[in-house]
C-alpha cells in the first residue's frame, strides 16, 4: 500500500503559511475560540520554548483579522458564527536578546514601525517607545473606528539571558516595562491582549498598573493548549505513525512506546492529560529517528549558571515537592532553581494534590532527562569529551547485558584518563558522579535511598536486574559490600520481581576514579 504524509512544519510558525501550503496542523482552534470567549480579555500563556506559543499567537492573528478560509475544516470552523475583522498589533520578542538598554530600544521602535506600515498608519518618528505605541493604538481606533488586538510574544525573551545578573536584569525590565506600560491606559481602545512567554516575571515588575492580566498556565481547560497529546497524535498522524514504524523496521506500537520514553511526560496542571514536546515529536518524525532534538536545539547558559548558583545536586532535580507559589513564583523574586527548571521545561508536573496546591516535580521524559546529565557531567570530570560519551554508550550495552563488571571497567578507565575536578575529597561527588552517568543510560537511578537500617548511596533498576551500590572513599570495595550486607539492604527491596545485585565501589580522591570493585 503506498502511503504518502503532509510535510511537518519544522521551524515554521505562520498559521497562514501552514495553512496555505497544506502543512500538517495539530487543530488547536477550539482553544483560540475558547479564549476569545470568555470574560478575561488580557491574557498570558506560559510554556516552553518550542513547544507552539508562536504558532498559538499567529493563529490568533489570523483568526482575529477574519481571515476565515484558513479555518475551513478545523474544529472553529463548526463554533464561530461572526466572523470579525479587527487591527491587529504583533510583536515578536523573540529576536531581542543580547541587547543592552539602547540597543534593545532601538529593536521595540523597529517592531513598532513594521506594524505601523503594516496597517498603514503614518508614524511621527516620536523616539518614546511608550508614548509611540500608545499614539498608534489611538490612531489605529479614530481612523478605522474599531478597537485593537495586542498580541506579544515571547514578552520575556530579551530579559532570559540576564536573568542571574543583578546589574543588567534591573535595567532590562524597566525598558520592557515602559514599553508595556500604555497597556492599562489604553484599554478604552483594546478589544483583546495576549501575551506569552517562557518565565513568569511579577505584573508589578513588567506591566506597571496592568494588574487583570488572566494567567491560563495552569487552568485544566489549558493544558493541552500547546504540545501534542497521545490522542491527537494518534488521530491527526496514525498515518505518520505506520510511516514511521516502515522506517525504524518495526510495529506501530513499539514506536509509539519509544516516542513516548522520549518525548512525553509533560503536565502544566493536575490532573492533565500527557503532552509531548511538539518540537522532538515533528523532527523525529520527519527523520524517522529517535534523537535528542529539543535540548540540543539551545541549551540555555542562564540555566547551567542558576544551577551552579544554587548549588543544586543532579539527584535533586528530578524529585521536588512544592507549592504552586514555589514553582511558579516571579523570576525576580525566586529564591530556589525550582521555578526556571520548571518555566523553562526541564521538569514538569507529575502528580499532586490539587486541593492542597502539592505537586510532585520530575524530569519529564527521556531526551530531557539525558539532555541534562550530559550537561552537567563536565561539572564532576571537569571536561566533557568524545571519549566521554563514547564510554557511556559502551557502559549501556555491558549494562544491558547485565556485565556490571565490564562496565565499571570502562569507567575505571574513562575516569584515570580525564582531568578531574576540585573537591573529589567526599564520597557525595562520586555519587553524584554515578548519578549523572547512570541516568545519561536513562536507567531508573536514586540516591540515598531509604531502608530500615540505613540508606543506600545508589539504586539502579534495568529491565532485568536491581543493583544496589555502595560507595567508599579511600577505603575499600570490601568495606562497601560488607555494609550492604551488614545493614541487610536487600530486604527493602525483595519485592522488587527482579534479581538483585550487589555492588562495593571505592574512589580514591587523589586518583579521581575507581581503584576497585566488589559484585555479589
């Protein structure tokens, strides 16, 4: 049977273009119908980058300039009765970065420019960001009689690289706040205001009096309004999918489970339905490969740097308790790693109680999960190399095989090859060492993991066995295995249906790597 696909949007974020060109389109419009429908008029939208909030955005301009051919077929198509035709103001924040204060002015005036001559309104040249775009919201409504719609994105993307600079942050926002400030004055003269972003910085910070912003982030109705859920997926692609099977030489479910390893697991609510990253989902499709497409696209330096800054463990970023004021709290104001870790998609919610506003905080999938570790592991072997991950695909087949053996052996020799870091005098720093490695094999791994009689330093679990290892630090692996013996570990985990497998591991801090090993 020969099957053919529509071409996947890849980097393309024009609802028209998509449209037009007959692009594959996940159908998204009962969401903007229901968001114009409503009784908030001001909106923001926090998600992820990559993950739709441009093409959210273009989607409202389309649909909010009565371009109603484009919504033939689509879910608005059957809800929307009058066809509207309204001003629309587009600002794209998104190329503003690495900007300083001057720079960054003359990159609002430019946006604003290209809007008035989009809608043909003659620009007085006033050099006041503010007081332009105040003029131009006025103007729009005495010469056309209708009110305007204000959509921004990324409103917050020349403020992200700056985020951990206390000097430049402070500078940065007052010249976005000024720019945003005719918001509240003109309200008179706006039918509807949409914002989104990636981080959530305090309305009192960014958007002066606008204090009736609507936060959509986390309302249930929501959650999928960005992303590809399973049902979706599986309606709007289940010949993408077969396609895609033919490739990898294998069924669709099987594919469907890879997919869902590596790139599933996201919740911006509890309960919520699971969303994948559209932007690995589509590349992985388009290549018909399962690689990391998201995390390499831009790893952002903001985020290692806060990581340093706070000092936070590998093992302590996939298991957070918090609040939703934790997670969700203004950038300027946070005082953890918590809220940019989840802001930016790195973690994600994964389960909780709603009424008690608890959630439970983790890595969502596969891709992140290795994406992350890869990038912390020069932190703990005070240098990445080729060698590095060389020898982390070799430990993933001799784990695979169950030889714990050959793959201490690899890492023996990995370690007393690289230099090593600082502060390799603590039995802690090899842990974390093991954490980060181990994880980057995407094993289900813990750290001090709690039984009657004492903790565990690390737990890994395969698919066929469950090894549990205990460090030691210029001592021997002797005294490592004879405490898992001692303190009868085994017992916490005899339920565990798989065969366990003991491991005594020592370091020798002055050496930086392993002297030697004990499996039992």
């Amino acid at each position: 049977m020969n099957r053919t696909r529509k071409r996947y949007p890849i980097g393309i974020q024009s609802f028209p273009e998509i449209r037009e060109e007959d692009y594959l389109y996940i159908d998204k419009t009962a969401y903007v119908y229901r968001m114009t429908h409503t009784d908030a008029k001001y909106m923001f939208l926090g998600r992820p980058r990559r993950f739709g909030k441009s093409l959210l955005t273009s989607t409202l301009h389309a649909y909010f300039e009565g371009r109603k051919e484009l919504f033939e077929g689509l879910a608005i198509d059957h809800l929307e009765t009058k066809w509207e035709s309204y001003p629309v103001l587009h600002f794209d924040m998104s190329l503003g970065k690495h900007m300083d204060a001057d720079t960054l002015n003359r990159y609002l005036l430019n946006l604003l420019q290209k809007n008035e001559q989009r809608l043909g309104i003659s620009s007085n040249e006033i050099e006041d960001v503010n007081i332009r775009l105040a003029n131009l919201i006025m103007d729009i409504y005495h010469q056309t009689g209708k009110k305007t719609v204000v959509l921004i994105d990324e409103y917050d993307a020349p403020l992200l690289d700056v985020v951990h600079e206390e000097k430049n942050l402070p500078v940065l926002r007052n010249v976005m706040r000024n720019f945003y400030s005719p918001l509240k004055a003109c309200d008179p003269y706006l039918r509807y205001v949409f914002l989104t972003g990636i981080t959530k910085f305090s309305q009192r910070s960014i958007f002066s009096e606008l204090n009736n912003i609507k936060n959509i982030s986390m309302l249930p109705e929501y959650a999928a309004i960005c992303g590809i859920t399973q049902e979706e997926m599986e309606s709007q692609m289940a010949n993408d999918i077969v396609l895609f099977a033919e490739k990898l030489g294998t069924n669709s479910e099987e594919v469907l489970n890879e997919l869902k390893i590596n790139y599933d697991g996201y919740h911006f609510t509890w309960p919520s339905p699971d969303v994948y990253n559209p932007y690995s989902l589509l590349n992985a499709f388009s290549d018909g490969m399962l690689n990391s497409y998201w995390f390499e696209s831009a790893t952002p330096t903001y985020l290692i740097e806060m990581l340093r800054k706070f000092g936070i463990q590998p093992s302590d970023i996939g298991h957070i308790d918090a609040t939703v004021t934790d997670f969700e709290a203004p950038t300027e104001l946070i005082e953890s790693i918590t809220p940019l870790l989840y802001q930016s998609g790195y973690i994600t919610i994964k389960g909780g109680n709603p009424y008690a506003r608890i959630y439970q905080l983790g890595i969502p999938n596969k891709e992140v999960r290795v994406g992350l570790m890869s990038n912390l592991l020069p932190y703990y072997v005070h240098r990445k190399s080729e060698q590095g991950n060389t020898t982390v695909a070799k430990m993933s087949i001799a784990i695979s095989k169950g030889d714990i053996d050959d793959a201490l052996k690899l890492l023996q020799t990995f370690l007393s090859t690289v230099p090593y870091c600082n502060n390799t005098d603590y039995e802690g720093h090899y842990q974390q060492l093991l954490y980060i490695i181990f994880s980057m094999l995407s094993y289900d791994v813990d750290v001090e993991v709690h039984t009657p009689h004492g903790r565990v330093d690390v737990v890994m679990r395969t698919a066929t066995r469950l090894y549990l290892i205990e460090l030691k630090l210029n001592k021997s692996a002797d005294q490592a295995l004879e405490q898992i013996n001692l303190k009868n570990y085994a017992e916490r985990f005899a339920l565990c249906g798989l065969p366990i497998v003991k491991v005594g591991i020592n370091f020798d801090s002055t050496k930086g790597t392993i002297t030697d090993w004990k499996i039992a």
